[in-house]
C-alpha cells in the first residue's frame, strides 16, 4: 500500500466515524434525547483518540524521515547546545 492510500484512508476513515455519529447529534440536539447526549460523548471520545494516534503517526513518520532539512548555525555566533 503506497502512502497517499494509507493517508486518503486514514481520512476516509474519520469522515465515516463523524457520519457514523450524525443520529446520535440529531437527537441529542434536536429531539433532547439524554441517552443520545451519552452516546454522543463517548462517539467524541472516540475521535479524540483517533486524533491523537494519527498525531502520534505523522510526528513518527516526520522523526524518521529521510532528507529533514535542519537549520544552519550561523557562524560566529556562540550557542549553549554545541
């Protein structure tokens, strides 16, 4: 699998978890159902941690990327972290 496949279906993947979610909104917000407002927190939740792993997957696969251009030292000037 190349990665535009494994980044279009990450994206996939959450636009269908948010419209998996559309009944539990509509209820909630529209008919008052206080069970839908349950559900529809933990349905946050969920991509709230769905964010948070694909946050932790971008910064990996910038970590270990080849070629990441650094900044340059400017010569003469003294830095702490040498």
């Amino acid at each position: 699998m190349k990665k535009s496949e494994i980044e279009l279906n990450r994206y996939q993947e959450l636009l269908q978890m948010v419209k998996s979610f559309e009944t539990n909104f509509i209820n909630f917000y529209k008919k008052g159902n206080k069970s839908a407002g349950v559900k529809l927190r933990k349905n946050m939740q969920t991509i709230r941690a769905y964010a948070k792993s694909i946050r932790f997957e971008v910064q990996d696969i910038r970590k270990n990327k080849v070629g990441i251009k650094t900044k340059k030292k400017n010569k003469g000037q003294i830095s702490i972290f040498q």
